[in-house]
C-alpha cells in the first residue's frame, strides 16, 4: 500500500498590526500630507525646480541621518557627527589646495570620517564607558578643537572645480549630491537588510544581552556601526565643501541634532532595534520639507526651529507609549 501523500502546510506570513504599518508607512504619509498642504498653500512650492531644491538642501542631513540611524538601531547615539563633518572639510580642503589630487583628498576624509567614528565604537566598548553619549561627547569636542587649529579659524576657500561638482554639480539634471545620497542610501538598506552584520545590529538593539549569547560579536559591530556614521559624516563634508566652495571649520555646527531628528521622525526608535534607511530619507526629506515651505510662507526661522523641536518631542512620545504597550 502506498503511504498516504502528506500535505505541508505553507508558512503564515505574520499579519501586520496597526502599530507596525504605521511605524512603517507613516514617514511616508507624512511627508506625503505635508508636500500636500504645502503644495496648496504656496504655489512656488510645487514648480520642480523647487522639489529639486528640496532634495539638493537635504543631502548633507540625508548623509548624516542614515549614519546616525545605524548607531540608533543600538540603542545608541552619536552626537560628534557634526563635528566630524567640520573636521572632514577642513582636511579635504587643506589637502587640495595643497596640491592632492581630488580623488586622494577625498579618500582622505572618507578615511578620517571613518577613523574618527571607529574610535568613538573602540572607546565605548573598550573602556565600557556607561552610555554612548560619553565618547562621542568628547570626540565632537576634539574633532571641533583640531578643525579650528588645522584651519586657523580660518575658512580654507577657492576649491578646485573638480573637487566642488561634489556639491553642485548636476548630472542629466539632477544635482550630484541626490545622486549620491540615492547611492548610499540604496548600500545602506542592503547592508541593514542583506548581510549578518546590519542584521546583527538589529539584534544587538533589540536586546544586546540576548545578542551576545547567541554568539553575535557585540562589540566589534558597535565599532563598525560608529565607524559606519563617521563614514557617512566624511560624505556629507565632502558634498558640504564642494557646495561651500570652503572648508569651514564651524562647518556642521548643531547638525547632530538634526541627523538624530530625522532619524526619529522617521520612525527610528532611541530604546533600539526599530529603524529604516526609506524611513530615515523621509525623516530628512520631512525636515527639508518644513523648512522650504515655512520659508516661502514668510515664516520666521525662529518659528521653524520651535515647530520642528515639537514634531520631534511629539514623535518620541509617541515612541515611548508605543513602547510601553509593546512591554504589557
């Protein structure tokens, strides 16, 4: 007799609740909604020279935000980001106008960016230091002290037009540092969502207890996750110099701040393990967003800055009771 033929049943794909597509999907809502209400109240806003406008002004807190983001997905957090920045300008510009070639001088301050970030990671785990904002503390205020002392206190200006298309040029109409953004971005959600180490950055967000018994390598991934933001930061100067036409050594001043809000707004989550790269090109795309319409509704800066300070508490307190339901 033959054996009676087995039916395996398929695997359930697990059901989303209302909580995760709304963490999901709503940066993109609300970015969504604000072009809309901003397209309605000011027709400049919606010529596409202005949308191009848009993009090209978020570029250096896209690049900063998706570093900042994977140091976040620990639970983490790096507020030196704006401080290597300036530190990264001030070292490509010195490196041109002495003579190295574009290409080396921009190798160098992606490495420096690097170097620094893997530092504040090797100085977090090593000395098991109680909270990430300790380092990173003190390198944003190193790597500001050694801007202004290789600078002068001096901007460094008159680039080379090689090393400046970085930062405004265009390629078939689109400005070189979208297109670059676009670049990272893409490696960046491949790296998140493609390969054991982002994976194992989820993990160690998660729960870096957990993490470690199941045989993830803690603290060699934190190292590269800060390394990982310090790269991201030395991007972020290149494209910032090549559209200052400078290596200003205030470059990137409070923009950790807004690297950590468009993480936030973009449905990052400071207890860890929650984030996205779509999610944070929104958070920065939102912030850019605010900032263009208010400015061509006549609404003062100061105004912006207090409007955008609420999204971000509001957001946040939103995340802390999402939290709270999720832990009953």
């Amino acid at each position: 007799m033959k054996a009676a033929a087995q039916t395996v049943p398929f695997p359930q794909v697990p059901r989303l609740t209302g909580a995760a597509v709304l963490r999901r999907f709503g940066p993109l809502l609300g970015l969504v909604v604000l072009c809309g209400v901003f397209g309605g109240l000011s027709e400049p806003f919606r010529t596409g020279e202005n949308a191009v406008n848009v993009l090209r002004q978020s570029a250096v807190n896209a690049l900063l935000a998706l570093g900042q983001m994977v140091v976040i997905l620990t639970a983490g957090i790096d507020v030196s980001v704006g401080s290597i920045l300036g530190l990264c300008c001030v070292l490509a510009a010195l490196l041109l106008k002495a003579g190295v070639p574009a290409v080396l001088s921009i190798l160098a301050a992606l490495a420096a960016g690097a170097a620094l970030g893997a530092v504040n990671g090797v100085l977090l785990t090593k000395l098991r230091l109680p909270h990430p904002f300790i380092p990173t503390l003190g390198m944003m205020n190193v790597a500001r002290g050694l801007a202004l002392v290789m600078a002068g206190g001096l901007p460094i200006s008159d680039l080379p037009v090689r090393f400046r298309v970085w930062g405004a040029g265009t390629v078939a109409g689109l400005p070189v540092p979208v297109i670059v953004v676009g670049l990272c971005y893409v490696l960046g959600h491949v790296f998140l969502t493609r390969t054991t180490p982002g994976r194992d950055l989820y993990a160690i967000g998660g729960n870096a207890r957990a993490a470690l018994l199941c045989g993830v390598p803690v603290d060699s991934r934190l190292i590269l996750a800060y390394g990982f933001s310090g790269l991201t930061a030395g991007i972020a100067a290149v494209v910032l110099a090549g559209r200052m036409n400078s290596g200003f050594p205030l470059a990137g001043s409070g923009a950790e701040l807004d690297s950590i809000a468009a993480v936030i707004l973009g449905g990052g989550s400071f207890f860890g393990g929650v984030g996205t790269a779509a999610g944070t090109l929104a958070g920065a795309l939102i912030m850019a967003v605010l900032r263009n319409g208010l400015n061509l509704l006549n609404v003062s800066a100061y105004w912006q800055t207090v409007m955008i300070g609420v999204a971000i508490v509001v957001t946040v307190w939103i995340d802390m009771l999402r939290q709270k339901a999720a832990n009953r």
